[in-house]
C-alpha cells in the first residue's frame, strides 16, 4: 500500500470522527438548569475540536490526491507498512493482546507473566529446520529460565521492594 | 549569586550516600534503556515513574531525572555502533558516529559524545537557572487567555516541527490528543462527557497508561517488526575514550551555540531531544570549515550533535517547571510523576516551593556527573548490551508496560487503554503522524477546554479580550504565522525579500 492510499483511508475515518465529535459536541447537555453561562457549556471545544479534525480530514484528502498534470510526490508515492516482517508484528500484537487482556486477571501474575515471556522468547528465537534438535532444547530451556526469572523476579522486585501492587 | 548559593545549597542536600546511590543506578539502566533501539527516554520514564510510587518525593524525581539524562545519551551508543539510534534524540549522532566507528574509532566516538552530552546538559542547566525563575515570574500574569493560547501555541508548534512529512499530520497527531483529554469530567462543571455509559472512562483517560502504550508498546512493536542492524566491532589500535582537550577547545564555538539551541528548542512546548539535534548539527555544519567531513565522521558534527539533544533535557524542564506545559514528551512523564509526588508544576512553582528549580538543576548535575563517569569507563560493557537478542527483551519490556500501567490506580482498564493506544500508535507512527503532539494534546487538553471558557464567561462571550491582551496578541501572531508559512504561496511572498539580500550580497 502507498502513502496516497493510506491517507486517503484516514482522511475519511478521520472526517466521520471529527463530525461525531461535532455532533457529540452539540448534542451534548447545556446545562441550562444550573443556570451556566451559555459560553462556558460543556460541548463548546468538542464541537471546535470536532470541526477542525473534519477541516483536517478534508486537507489530508486532498493532499492525497494527484496534482491537475497527474503528477504524484514522493511523499504520496512513499510506501506504507513494508520493509518489516508482517509474521512477527502479528505474532508481537497476539502474544502482548492475549497476555494483557486475556491472561491478566485470570491467571495469578506470575504465572500469566511466566506463559507470556517464555512463549515470547520461545517463538522468537525458534530455530528452525529439521534435525537441529539441541538448538531447539537449547531454546526451550533458555525461554523456560528467562519466564521463570522474569516472572517471580517482577513479582519479587515490585511487590517486596517498590511496594507496588501487581495485577 | 542568589541563584548560586541556593543551587551549591540543594547539591549538598543531594550528597547523602542513599541519594547518591539511587542517583547512580537511574543514570545507569537509564543509559542502558536508552542504548537499546526501541526502548526511549520516554517510555523509561513513564516505566520509572511506576518504580517510584513508593519512594520520597526528591528520591523520586532524582530517579527520574537521572534516567531522563542517562536515556537521552544512552542512544549514542547504538547509534554510533549500529547505526540505529538507541532513542530518536540520537538519529543526527549516527551520521558522523557510524562512520567514525566503522573506521574504527567507535571508543574516540563514544568519548566525544559522551563529553558533548555532558557538556550540552550543563549549559541547559545554566539556561535552566537563568530563564525558569523570571518565566515562572512572568507567568503569574497569565490569565485564562494567555494559558488558552499558551496551550493552542504548543500544539500548533510541536505539530509542525514534529511532522516527519507534512504539518497537517502534526497538527491531526495534536487535535487526536485533545479529543481523547475532552473523555470523562470536565474541569468547570463537572459534566461527564464522551463515557458512553462505562464507568471507568468517567475519570477520563490517564497520561501514564496512553504515554506507556504509545511510547512502550508501539515501540516493541515496532522493534520487532523492524530488522535489526549491524555492529561495528572495527577496531583502531590508538583508538581511545578519553576526548584530547584540543578537540574540544577547537569546538568550543560548536558546542555552546549547540547548548543554547538545544536549550532554546527544549523550551518550545512538544518539541524533543531530536530537533535539538537535528538543529544544532544543521548550524555547526552551515558554519563550520569542515563542513565537507560532515556525515563522513566529522568530530565537529558528533559533538553538535550530541550536545544539542542532551540540551534539550534542562531545555524542556524550563516551561514544563515554570508553566506545566511539556517542553518533551518524557517532560510530560515528568509532569504527571511531580503531581503524583504531590509537587505541582507552574506558576505558583516560585511561591510554593521556591527552591525546586535549584534542586531540581542540582538533580541534573549529578546526574550529568554519573553519565560522564559511566560513559567514560563502561564503554565495552554497553557493547554487550547491545548484543541482548530482542526475542528475550521485549516480553521483559512489555510485562513493565503492564506492571507500570497497573500499579498507578490497580484499574484493568488502565491495561486496556495502554493496549489500545499501543496498536493505534504504531499504525500511526508508520503512517508518519508524530507522538509528541497527541501526547501534549492529552497533557493540555484540560488547560486548552477550561481556559477557552473561562476566558468567555469572564468576558462575557466577548472574544476580543483573546486577541487585543498584549501577551495574547503576540502569541496569535506566531500561531497565524507559523501556520500560513506552511502555504508554499505565502512561504515564497514572505521570503521574497531575503532572497532578494541574499542574492545582493552574493553579487
């Protein structure tokens, strides 16, 4: 995907928020049973936030577009999301996703924490082919040592030491 | 001499041995985060802050400055030995310290920026002197107005001189970050606004969870989508780390006009470390003889460089001190830790505690002390540091994004929202909207919202009061200004005339 396109997909998604920001804004309570000054309500600067984010929006489109000769930039030409590996963001956003708002809460800390680093370390250092066994136990002891050392090393620091309460 | 005598004075408060060892431990793994690629000054910071929930309020914010100074020099190291700069404060580093370290005198390198960094920082910290305590003076005389046009100027500023490509994404970057300090209770009449009905958002999105995900998690993210770089181990038999005083008599010119545009950049509201640089190396290059050994290992360019970002540390804490606006985005960290340890940044800073800019100027001179000492003399260790594989770092800087973004309200809603802005962050970032003006959209959008109205509730609905006060006026002029240079029509009428001298003069 290019810059252009990519722009042009946020210009529109950031015209629909602006203008529901404009209507929140306008829609919103007036408070005029507190008797307030009619410039001091509440949706006054999200109606001007609002209308700016659209303003915004609409110069972000055009300055997506090509000029009248059909000539593009090279900052509309830039690519957009490429030059890194797509394998490993997603496996990155999963892991983190999954630990911070699946494992924490329902998993005792450490042992969420435990899950999470040594997965982590596990896949990302994987060596792959076939017969390379030890590398791979290799791998798996180091991923197990550094969970569990993060794991109760965390709980130990925090709790014990800085006196913070850990999820 | 006031000044000096209350400056020697807060240092002999910070020479006790616990002070002085939690001084040198922050400096250290501040340096250590900021050496690594993907780990910033800010995201220490926002971390640190999380560490220091329990200790006093000096120790606190000596922790936290000293991670601050450490980050910010730290990112030298990568960016002369990889080429990848540790923190974006150092990207103008790794133009001259790549290639001195692939000829190898990555150890000279080090040395030079480690003096440089040092250097940069005890100039801001003299500007820091000099300029907080007039300001803060100065700024008991804002009224609503000023404070609201104070708050647009930042924005307006930090979105432009952030954008990597164009303004209007700077400016989109700042207007996000209002819209997101506009969820939850307003600061007038406590009216709840954009909660949809969810309890936890009625108090409003927090800075340190939407600053920890779009610096921590956006950064792993990013660390880990992109590749990593090479080292260079080249090695020169008289290299060595120590910087010859002639080198930096020769640069003497070079490194305190860098310190003072360092400074001067800190000072601008949103506007970071790497600018400073960025500035700083611009103008040693523009006026040095060397000019052509510039991005070839130019001793003169590394130094500039390096002491234009570290300058930029003391820079930032001047409006972040005196006015609460963030000069940086790890200044805004450090203005949400000074609230949680119950000091509170601003004007009244002078009234109320008359003697926080000295110490908190002694705070970044011993800090500064401990970065020379650890830079000098642990340069083959942080080699090794660099050599941690990012499959065993990141899950260990996530969990603190997770700890860090818990421990400040125990709300599982805090982890949602550092989640949330981590995945919007990184997008953005690839698409080249800055972070520094969302960040002080959040910081400023309660000062902006409740600024506007009360200015008009006082005047009566009239907006004239906006325009006509004097410290008003001026700051609409700058904001119109700068925002109609970004017209290439006005830009080339409004430059028209300098051209015209400067062809003149060439004639």
């Amino acid at each position: 995907m290019r810059m252009a396109q990519a722009d042009r997909v946020t210009a529109v998604v950031l015209l629909m928020l602006g203008l529901a920001m404009l209507a929140g804004g306008w829609t919103m309570e007036r408070l005029e049973f507190r008797r307030i000054h009619p410039a001091s309500i509440p949706g006054l600067v999200p109606m001007i936030l609002g209308g700016l984010l659209a303003l915004c929006a609409v110069l972000l489109w055009h300055s997506a577009r090509p000029d009248a000769a059909g000539r593009t930039t090279a900052r509309q030409t830039a690519p957009f999301l490429t030059g890194g590996s797509w394998s490993r963001l997603a496996l990155t956003a999963a892991l983190a996703v999954v630990y911070a708002i699946g494992l924490i809460g329902w998993l005792p800390f450490t042992a969420a924490t435990f899950a999470f680093v040594f997965a982590f370390a596990a896949v990302f250092s994987w060596p792959g082919g076939a017969g390379r066994w030890r590398a791979q136990i290799k791998t798996l002891l180091s991923a197990l040592v550094l969970g569990v050392c993060v794991a109760f090393g965390t709980a130990l620091l925090f709790e014990h030491l800085f006196l913070v309460r850990l999820p | 001499m006031t000044a000096l005598a209350d400056l020697w004075g807060a240092l002999g408060l910070l020479m006790t041995p616990s002070l002085l060892f939690n001084a040198a431990w922050a400096t250290l793994l501040g340096i250590i985060v900021g050496s690594l690629p993907g780990l910033t000054a800010t995201m220490g910071v926002a971390l640190m802050t999380t560490l220091t929930y329990s200790l006093d309020s000096t120790t606190a914010i000596l922790v936290l400055i000293c991670m601050y100074v450490g980050a910010i020099y730290g990112g030298s190291r990568s960016a002369i030995l990889l080429n990848i700069p540790g923190t974006p404060a150092s990207a103008a580093t790794s133009l001259d310290g790549y290639p001195l370290a692939k000829a190898g005198r990555a150890g000279y390198a080090m040395g030079l920026a480690t003096t440089g960094s040092a250097l940069g920082t005890l100039v801001g910290i003299v500007m820091l002197v000099l300029i907080a305590p007039p300001l803060a003076e100065a700024a008991l005389n804002f009224g609503s107005f000023e404070f609201f046009w104070l708050a647009v100027f930042g924005i307006i500023i930090s979105g432009q001189l952030t954008a990597d490509t164009t303004p209007l994404k700077g400016y989109i970057a700042g207007i996000l970050g209002l819209m997101v300090a506009m969820i939850g209770s307003e600061g007038i009449h406590a009216h709840v606004r954009f909660a949809f009905g969810v309890p936890d958002l009625y108090a409003g999105i927090a800075l340190i969870p939407a600053m920890v995900g779009a610096f921590g998690f956006a950064e792993v993210l990013t660390a880990m989508w992109n590749r990593g770089g090479e080292l260079a181990t080249t090695k020169d038999k008289s290299d060595r780390t120590l910087p010859r005083l002639l080198d930096l008599w020769r640069y003497k010119v070079t490194i305190i006009r860098s310190g003072i545009i360092g400074t001067f950049v800190g000072i601008i509201p949103g506007v970071g470390e790497d600018i400073g640089a960025w500035a700083s190396y611009a103008a040693a290059r523009k006026t040095s003889k060397e000019a052509d050994q510039f991005g070839k290992g130019s001793y003169e360019g590394l130094m500039a460089a390096e002491t234009g970002n570290s300058a930029v540390v003391p820079g930032s804490l001047i409006p972040a001190i005196t006015l609460a606006v963030p000069g940086s985005s790890s200044s805004a960290v450090l203005i949400a830790a000074l609230f949680i340890h119950g000091i509170r940044p601003g004007p009244l800073i002078m009234i109320e505690q008359p003697q926080f800019i000295s110490l908190i100027s002694a705070m970044l001179i011993v800090a500064t002390l401990f970065m020379l000492i650890f830079g000098l003399t642990l340069t083959r260790a942080f080699v090794q540091v660099l050599r941690v594989p990012y499959a065993y770092l990141m899950p260990v800087v996530f969990v603190l994004c997770v700890i860090g973004t818990f421990a400040l309200s125990q709300r599982m809603f805090d982890i949602t929202v550092m989640v949330a802005f981590g995945l919007v962050g990184f997008v953005l970032r690839q698409m080249k909207y800055p972070m520094a003006p969302l960040v002080l959209g959040i910081i400023l959008g309660a000062l902006l919202d409740k600024s506007l109205r009360r200015g008009l509730t006082l005047s009566d609905g009239d907006l004239m009061p906006f325009f006509t006060r004097p410290v008003s006026a001026v700051f609409v002029v700058v904001i119109v200004t700068s925002i109609l240079l970004n017209i290439p029509a006005v830009r080339r009428a409004a430059l028209a005339p300098l051209r015209y001298l400067g062809r003149k003069r060439d004639a």
